[in-house]
C-alpha cells in the first residue's frame, strides 16, 4: 500500500513526501506513457545538457546518501571513478534485496522501473559509462518482465542505444552509446554484497572479494565500476528535475531528502510510507494505523534484521543515519519490521539466525563456524535444552564473528543476538528456568506455515 495523500497542514500525512512512489496507485504506473505524464525523464535532460562533472557535483551538494543500507555517498561514490584511463566504465545497480524485512527496491521497481532507467541514465553520463547493469534478485520474475519491458520502451524512446540514435532523438549533440543489461540472479544474499554481486555478474560463485582494489579503480571486468542500490539511482532524477535545494529542504543536514520506509509485520496496515529522512516510527505508526488492533509494540528492526533490534523506548528516534546510529543501531534499508507483545525473541533471533548461517557462503572461518554454532545453541534455548552459561558462550560467538569476519553478513548475523541480550536477556533465562518457550506461537500471526522455513515470513 502506498500513502500518496496530499501534504495538509492539519493532516498526520503532512509527514509525509511521496516522490517515488507518487502515482503508484495510477493505471499502468510502470508504463513509460505514465511516466511521462508525470514529468519522467525531465531530469535526464538536464543531465544530459550538463557537463558530467557538474551532474555530480550536484548530486554531492544535494547529499544524495545511498540507501542500499551503509548511507555512503553517492556523489562521493560517482567521483571516486577515474577519468581519462582509457578503460572501460560500469554502472551496476544492486537489484539484489534480499535482506529479511527489506521489500522496498521490489515493490518500486514493480510501479516505477523508468524512475530506475532514468537514473542510469543520468549516473553513466556522470561517471562516463556506456554500459549499465542491473542485478535482480531473479526470483521475482514479474518484476524481471517488468524490467525486461520498461528497457525495451527506453530503447524505443532513443534514450538507450547508439549515440546517433540517440542524438536524433533526443536533439542532443555528442551523446555516447548507452547499453543496459538485465541480469537475474540466481537467489543468494551473499551477492547483494557488492563485490560477490560483481563475482557472480562475471560468471562466478557469488563470494566477497579482497578490498582494495575496490570496485571504483577494478570492478566489473577488472574496470572502474560505480555499484548503487536501486533506490538510491532511482532518486537521482527528481534531484536534477527539482533542484538540490529542494531535495534539502527535506530531511536534516546530514541525511536530506525523502526515502521509502517499509512497515511490516505488526501493523494495522503494512506497506512502503515514502517519507523524509528524520520521521520517526511513531509518526509512522501514527498516520498508519498503528500496531494491530489490541496490541503493543515489543520490538522492532530499524533496517532489517541486520540491524540491532530496538525497542518500544525508541518510538521517538529520528529515522536518519545519525538519529539510529545515536541509539545504537543502523538506519540500514529502513525496513521498520515491527513485533508486538505476543512473539518470542528468542524465536525470531533463532529464524535470522538460521537465515544467516544458511546464507553464509563459507570463505571466511567467523561466519560459516560461527553461524552453524549459535544456531544450535538458539534451537536448544528455544527448546527449553539451554543452560545458563549458553547466554554467555552466544555473546562470545558473536562477538567472534563481529568485526572478524570477511565481509558484512558476518557482523550483520551478530546483530540480533547482542541487540536481543541487551534488552531481553531475561526471556532467554526464561526459557532455561522454565524447561520452554512462554509464548503460544498461534497468538503470533507472524511466522511461516512451514516451521523448518528459515525465512520470515510476514503476513500481518
Ligand atoms: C550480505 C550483504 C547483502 C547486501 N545486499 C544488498 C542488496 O540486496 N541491495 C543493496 O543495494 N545493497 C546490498 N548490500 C550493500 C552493498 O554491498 C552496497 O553497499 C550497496 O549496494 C551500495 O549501494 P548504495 O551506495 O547506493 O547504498 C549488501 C551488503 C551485504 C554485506
Ligand atoms: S562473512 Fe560470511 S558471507 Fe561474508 S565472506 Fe565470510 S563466510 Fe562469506
């Protein structure tokens, strides 16, 4: 569900900003007709009648952070690209999302794929690309059509293609080519992970890669490659359209602009709320409906499950990077998974557990040893089998695992398991002392059908 009201002044919904998702709910809201009737592709003509440097000079002024989860850049990221070497440039958007909790790229590219094109569009004319990738999570095949089709209308439209098509098209001087490639993975998170993405994009198992090099001096093909969530591209074209100005008189200083927050879990009514950066859950849950009917908030994922676990006193936390990071967690991908007072943590830390050593794609010892070993010991704490001295041998692999493993999923995995000992240590001393879980699993509508599932799965 999308909340596209009207900014009001009396209203809750004056919170928020609809941009990227602002006529979702019209006929067709994918087709490239619609798009623009909704001034689509107004930004890429600006970029394109820009000097590349300008474009991302911009882009760095209106402080465009990525929103594929560690907030960096994106401007920054686009300069980081070397010119003038005579190789190769690409542009790789990371489609992968993947993380439990995380539904925001999907549903997005699902309405709006030109929002995403025309931002490729504009980011390889900024970094000197002729060649675009986008890796999708190749298990959500209508999105793959919708993609599939959204490039084909682009290529028809003369904003893809050879130059000269380009060029009589559009009515630009000196356009390069400007190739896009829709590649569908095979379903791993690992190769969300940027260099492993570019692994797998190459042909290979999806694994981590030794930094440096970094992808910005030997990507894709051992060239200079830009990797940007969806999100984060997408949101370029309304900066060139609207101006950086008014993409900073949203948000804060330091985190400006508008970005999709996903509701899930529950909530009276769950869905993607697009709205500037420093809106907290409360508004949130305010304008949304709140928690389900009779029932109190427990806990919640500010960003996915990777992301330590906050509680009902954080209601008030201002939803940018420095307000979650302040109360010790991560914005991530603003994925707002909330849970109420009928689910057992140890049971949902259990299920990300076993997401995570299931996704570990064992290069590095932390993570695949550490992951198989703290399952083990969540499933027999679970089971009422735990002793005591388990609660102190979890924190210890975890803390084996943070900081010490290859890549990110390894301190993603310790997340849950330090953030659920700080603020429910004893719900875990619960189910030692009391030979079992407390909690009737049939209360909590949260959980998949299939108990063995090691996804979560969110029908509220
Ligand atoms: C295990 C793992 C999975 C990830 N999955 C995704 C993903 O699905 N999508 C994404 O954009 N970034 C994901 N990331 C982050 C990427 O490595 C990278 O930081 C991001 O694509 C950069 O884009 P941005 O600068 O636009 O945020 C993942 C990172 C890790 C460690
Ligand atoms: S941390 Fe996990 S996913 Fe990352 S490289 Fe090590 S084993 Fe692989």
């Amino acid at each position: 569900m999308t909340v596209t009201v009207e900014r009001g002044e009396s209203s809750p919904e004056k919170l928020l900003a609809p941009v990227l998702s602002s006529f979702w709910d019209q006929p067709k809201s994918w087709t490239l007709d619609t798009y623009l009737r909704h001034e689509g592709y107004e930004g890429m003509r600006k970029a394109l009648a820009m000097p590349p440097d300008d474009v991302i000079a911009l882009v760095k002024d209106a402080g465009l952070r990525g929103r594929g989860g560690a907030g960096f850049p994106t401007g920054m990221k686009w300069q980081f690209i070397p010119q003038g070497d005579g190789k190769p440039h690409y542009l790789v958007v990371n489609a992968d999302e993947s993380e439990p909790g995380t539904c925001k790229d999907i549903p997005l590219l699902f309405a709006n794929p030109h929002a995403l094109i025309e931002g490729m569009i504009i980011a390889c004319h900024a970094i000197r690309s002729e060649h675009a990738f986008i890796y999708l999570r190749g298990e959500v095949v209508p999105v793959l059509r919708r993609l599939h089709e959204a490039v084909r209308e682009a290529y028809e439209a003369g904003y893809l293609g050879t130059g000269d098509a380009r060029r009589r098209k559009l009515g630009l001087d000196g356009l390069p080519d400007l190739d896009i490639t829709v590649h569908a993975g095979a379903g791993a998170y690992i190769c969300g992970e940027e260099t492993a993405l570019l692994d797998s994009l190459e042909g290979r198992r999806g694994q981590p890669r030794l930094r440096p090099p970094f992808p910005a001096v030997a990507g894709l093909y051992a060239c200079p490659t830009v990797v940007n969530n969806v999100e984060s591209i997408a949101s370029v074209p309304a900066i060139l359209h609207k101006g950086k100005e008014w993409f900073r008189s949203m948000g804060s200083e330091k985190s400006p602009g508008f970005t999709l927050y996903s509701l899930s879990g529950h909530v009276a009514n769950p869905g993607q709320y697009e709205g500037p950066l420093g809106i907290t859950l409360r508004q949130l849950l305010d304008m949304s409906g709140g928690i389900r009917p009779g029932h109190r908030l427990k806990f919640w994922t500010p960003g996915g499950s990777s992301t330590p676990l906050l509680t009902e006193e954080h209601l008030d936390v201002p939803l940018d990077y420095e307000g979650v990071g302040a109360a010790g967690s991560m914005l991530g991908t603003k994925a707002l998974q909330c849970f109420d007072e009928t689910t057992c943590v140890v049971r949902a830390v259990t299920r990300w557990t076993e997401f995570y050593a299931h996704e570990s794609c064992g290069k590095c010892t932390p993570c695949r040893e550490g992951t198989y070993w703290l399952v083990q010991l969540l499933r027999d704490i679970e089971a009422g089998k735990g002793r005591m001295e388990d609660l102190e041998k979890l924190a210890d692999i975890a803390d084996n695992i943070n900081g010490k493993s290859f890549c990110a999923l390894g301190d993603g995995a310790a997340s849950p398991i330090f953030s659920s000992l700080k603020y429910f240590k004893e719900e875990y001393q619960q189910h030692i002392t009391g030979g079992g879980c407390p909690f009737d699993p049939a209360k909590s509508t949260v959980w998949a059908d299939d108990p063995s599932s090691t996804h979560l799965g969110v029908n509220a």
